[in-house]
C-alpha cells in the first residue's frame, strides 16, 4: 500500500483559558482532543459535527495555521509542525485552504488579479510577465471571466468571491486542500454550484479534500469517506456508504435522523437530542456523549470508549457501537 | 466541465465599466464634499503662488529693490521690510519654504511611523515593546523645550541657514512619528487577526509581501488623514521655531521668521504689512489642510460618519 498523504496521529490543540489579575492559566478549552485519521491521495475526506466541536480547529492545525498541542501530523512523510517557518513557508503551496467567509477572507484593497496570483510570484514559481495568463486561466476554470482579474472584491457577489477564494487556492497547484464550510456562507442555488466545481476539480487534478461541513448532505454529495466529531473528538468514520447505511454510533443516528428528507408522506423518525453540547472547556467524564445519549449507562460516565475499527475501514467510539 | 456550473458571463469582451478600486470610491466621495474642495482649492493656489509667483516678481531675494519700511504701494503691492525687500517676493518664497517643510516633515513622519507601527503590530512580543516604549518615550518629552534645545545647538555648531532648513524639516518629522505609530499599530492589531491574513499565511506569502501589500495599504486611509493634518501640523510648529529664531533663519524666508517681526513693538503697531500677511498665509494654509484632512477622513472612512 502506498503511503497515505496525509497522517493525523493523536492530534491535540488546547486553547488555554486565562483568568485572574495575573493572567495565569486556569484551565484548557480542549478545541481538538486526540484525532487520529489518514488521508490517501484523491481522496475526499468529509468532517461533519455541530458548531464549536473542532471541526474548523482541526483543520487549521493540520495545516499549521494554528500550534498543536500534541500529537503529529504528517504531509507526505514530513512532519509539519517540526518544520521551521522557512520550510514551512516551501511547503505551503502543495497544501491549501478555502475558507468559509467568502467577505472577510479577501483583502479588500487588493484586487483579483493580485490576489490570486501574488503567491506564486512571491514563491518564484512563476514569472511576472506570465502570472496574468495564469490567473485568467485559473479564473476561467473556476468559472469566472477573464476580464474580472482587474476588480476589487466588493464588486463580487458572495459566490462569485468564493470562487475567487478557489482559485486562489487552486492556482498553487495544491494536492490537499481543506476546505473550511466553503459553501455555508452561501444561498442554497449558489451552494450547488460551488460544490459541483469543487467535486470536478477533484475529478480533474486528482485532488485530496478534507472537507469541513455542518451539513450532511453537501458531504455527502462530495465526500467518500466521512467524519463525525463531537465536542473535539472523533466519535465515528466510516466509508460514505457504510456510515449511511449502518451508523453504529448514536450520535451519528442522530444527525443522519435530522437530515430533511424531500418526501411529505414519509414519517420522520426524528432522534433529537436533549441539552445543549457541554463545554469543550469542561467535557463530561467518560464518553463526552453521555450526557445527551439515549442509550447510556453507568460504564459510559466512566470509560473513556476506544476509537476502534469495528468494520472494514468503519472507526467509532461507543461502548455499546451497534447493539442499540 | 466549467460551462456545467457556470453562471457568470464568460465573454472575453471587457465590459465598458472600468473597475472602480476604494480608492476611486473615496475620491467620488470626496468630491462631493463642499468644504473639503474649498480646503483644496486654497491650497492648490497657495502651492501655485509660492511656486510659480516668484518667478513673474521684478524683484530678487537677495537685492534692496526699494526704499525700506514703506507700506503697500503700486510697486510693491504688500510694501517693503526694514532693508526694502519687497514684502510680497519674500511671502511667497517663505512659504515654499514653509510649505516644503510641512511635506518633508509629513513625510518622514509617515514613514517612520508607518514602517515602526507596522512591526510593532504584525510582530507583536519584544519587536512590539521596544518600539512601543520608544515611542512612548518620544511622546513623554515635551516637543517645544526639546526643539527649542536643539535648534540652539544646531546655532551653536553654526549650521548654514540654507542647510539648517533640511535639518528642521527632518527634526519635525522624527518628533511627530509616535502618534501615527501608535496608530497604525492598533489598526495592524485588529487587521493581522482577519480572515484574509490567515490566507495569506497558507498562502506563504513573505512578511514583507504580507506588511506591506496586505497590512500597511488597509491602514492608509488612517494615515492620509494623520499625515494631512500633520503638514498642518508641522507648518505651524516650523512658524513657531522660526518665531523663536530657532528654526528656519535669516536670511532664509519662512512664514514664521517673517511673523518676528512682530516682536518689536514698532513694526507690531506701525507696519502691519511686516507680519500680516504670513500670518494671514499660515492661517490659511493651516485652515485649508486641516479642512481637507476632514473631508478626507468622512471619504475613507465611511464609520466614522455620524
């Protein structure tokens, strides 16, 4: 088997919490708590959980945006968080990132043309008399007109600067891009739009995505395989199909039970949840579940459950994974 | 495959509106505003009278052109000094003078202040508390008495008048920086954390690229407007130097060493053509770019509007 692109391996990020006249530490928002997954090349890994359980986090530390706390993470071999600022910065343009807000990040006083082909200048990847034809054909394949390389992003609509986002992205001629809920910022039309883009580019550049979502149906669409977090950890991956058909942990039911389904004569038999999600600062013992689980019992309050593979390539965390 | 999810029109025709950056934007605004055009409109004259009016004056700096300490005539349209220059000649070369020392001042200051408030801000830490400090230092001393010091040394090591006036300008630059310092730096605090500078962070873009493409141009709208109203500034605080004889010198013209001569109590009650017209062109000056500098700051900065 070939080396995966990508090795996420026990990986941490706690954001201290500071209080106090001296500012002392006094405890540990755990954002991100101990994810492990590999990523193969052409692959399209999907992150799906509810706001503030580390998706976004996780995303960023891999791509170092943020420090670890622990644990490694492995590009190709190379351990990124080791690397110095100087390596780092060599490495950047294999690894990308598509973010959420399409408004807030482009810089408002740079235009097109800059911003999407000032990178590859500042690496010496491409020459200055040459980065116009580049940016025009990356803006073309991102279905964007040539003739846009001189505005300035306010004159853009919310897809349309999404896109710009992409091919920012896309002109560094990345193999991994983690893609931050690029699409949730956006109307439901233009959400379509962008991910079918997303999904040919992968199609065509042979792309690894990690994609980050609320959103089970647009992972769906576009992911093969697929993630669940809850509150900084990863309580269940499993293949697109599998984790469809045959959910084993009740946190997953529970968000594929709340997934609309377009059919007024079907009854919904809807899992909801009680209570809100606990505070990463101060997690529930044992499983972080069991506070809102159906299904506890005494030994969840107190045993951490292992992140085990119970089928072919199918990970969960439960004590009880399929027998409810 | 891009027609399958194309939306937007792919003709490779430019269409006739021309892309209109923020700049282009705050100028229209700009434009717009009454009292700020005015401020230019004053201000453009004056640069156009002490440039090109000198050069359409019979006299010269240099020679007696008259009889001495005579009021306006038809010859001399503002009258003579105490050594019968023409008064008139000597405004207008005092304010390119002063005019240049506002510029120069300004732009030393921006520069300085820019540049050290940009570190500070992206680099944060130690880079941050030194220059910070240092600023806070420069803020502490008293401008005058310091200027007033030094001007007395730069008379002492006899520093020729037409040299001394470069030494000034860059004098009233370097004092002036810690406020634009202090300000750029708590615009690039805020700035550093925004989305697009994460991107260019993944992006690998230089610190340099990343300074001064991405930081430093969303902060000029701040700047323009300090820096505007700092030529105003430094124009006056030059008139007081000179005033005090410390700053611009004799023979050199500038507007404040003309005002002195309101020192003396004879000139001050007999011969207000001696000082009134440069302080008339101070005023007026300081006026005109303090309005501009307010004009400019409702067209860059929208938030700031009530």
């Amino acid at each position: 088997m070939t080396e995966p692109l990508l090795e996420v391996n026990h990986l941490k990020k706690y954001f201290p919490i500071q209080g106090g006249i001296m500012q002392r530490t006094v405890g540990h928002v755990r954002a991100v708590d101990d994810i492990t997954f590999t990523l193969n090349k052409g692959e399209a890994l999907g992150l799906v959980g509810e706001s503030g359980c580390g998706k976004s986090t996780t995303g960023r530390t891999i791509l170092r945006l943020l420090e670890k706390t622990e644990g490694t993470v492995k590009f190709k071999g190379t351990d990124l968080h080791e690397l110095s600022r100087k390596e780092l910065r060599a490495m950047r343009p294999k690894m990308q990132l598509v973010f959420q807000d399409p408004y807030s990040s482009l810089n408002p006083r740079i235009n097109v043309g800059t911003a999407i082909g000032e990178a590859l200048v500042d690496h010496g990847l491409v020459s200055k008399h040459e980065i116009r034809d580049r940016v025009k054909e990356i803006l073309s394949i991102c279905g964007l007109a040539p003739y846009h390389i001189d505005r300035y992003p306010h004159e853009f609509s919310g897809g349309q600067r999404q896109r710009i986002g992409i091919a920012r992205a896309l002109i560094m001629n990345p193999e991994f891009i983690v893609a931050d809920e690029p699409v949730s910022a956006l109307d439901v039309s233009i959400q379509a739009q962008i991910i079918n883009l997303l999904s040919d580019l992968q199609e065509q550049k042979n792309l690894t995505y990690l994609f980050i979502s609320h959103d089970l149906s647009v992972v769906e669409h576009l992911c093969n395989r697929i993630g669940v977090m809850y509150l900084g950890s990863m309580v269940e991956m499993a293949p697109r199909e599998e984790l469809f058909a045959r959910p084993l942990h009740p946190y997953t039911k529970a968000l594929l039970s709340a997934i609309p389904v377009p059919d007024p004569t079907r009854k919904s038999e809807r899992i909801v949840l009680q209570g809100d999600i606990p505070s990463p600062a101060n997690p529930p013992s044992g499983c972080k579940f069991h506070t809102r689980c159906p299904f506890a019992k005494e030994i969840c309050k107190q045993q951490v459950p292992k992140y085990e593979e119970m089928a072919s390539n199918h990970f969960v965390a439960c004590h009880f994974a399929g027998e409810f | 495959m891009a027609q399958a999810v194309d939306t937007t029109s792919t003709n490779a025709e430019m269409p006739k509106t021309k892309p209109a950056s923020p700049w282009t934007l705050a100028f229209r605004q700009l434009r717009r505003n009454k009292i700020a055009m005015s401020g230019l409109i004053v201000i453009i004259m004056m640069f156009l009278i002490c440039f090109v009016g000198p050069f359409l004056s019979p006299y010269s700096l240099e020679t007696m052109s008259g009889p001495s300490n005579k009021g306006p005539s038809a010859s001399h349209w503002l009258g003579t000094d105490k050594l019968g220059r023409d008064i008139l000649l000597r405004v207008m070369l005092a304010g390119r003078i002063s005019l240049l020392v506002g510029l120069v001042a300004m732009m030393v200051s921006v520069a300085i202040g820019s540049t050290l408030g940009a570190l500070a801000g992206y680099y944060r830490g130690w880079v941050d508390t030194i220059i910070m400090r240092f600023a806070d230092i420069m803020l502490s001393i008293p401008a005058l008495p310091l200027l007033i010091i030094l001007g007395a040394v730069l008379s002492d090591i006899q520093v020729p008048p037409d040299q001394r006036i470069y030494l000034v300008m860059f004098l009233l630059g370097f004092m002036s920086w810690p406020g634009l310092a202090r300000l750029v730096r708590g615009q690039i605090l805020t700035l550093r954390e925004q989305e697009f500078m994460q991107a260019a962070e993944v992006l690998g873009l230089r610190d340099k690229r990343k300074i001064f493409r991405h930081l430093i141009p969303n902060t000029i709208p701040i700047i323009i407007v300090v820096a505007t109203l700092s030529v105003a500034g430094a124009i006056l605080m030059e008139s007081v130097l000179s005033y005090l004889g410390i700053g611009v010198v004799p023979p050199t013209p500038s507007w404040g060493n003309m005002i002195s001569a309101a020192n003396n109590l004879i000139d001050f009650k007999k011969r207000p053509w001696l000082w009134i017209p440069p302080g008339v062109c101070i005023f007026m000056t300081v006026i005109a770019i303090n309005v501009i500098g307010d004009g400019l700051r409702d067209a860059l900065d929208p938030k700031m509007k009530k």
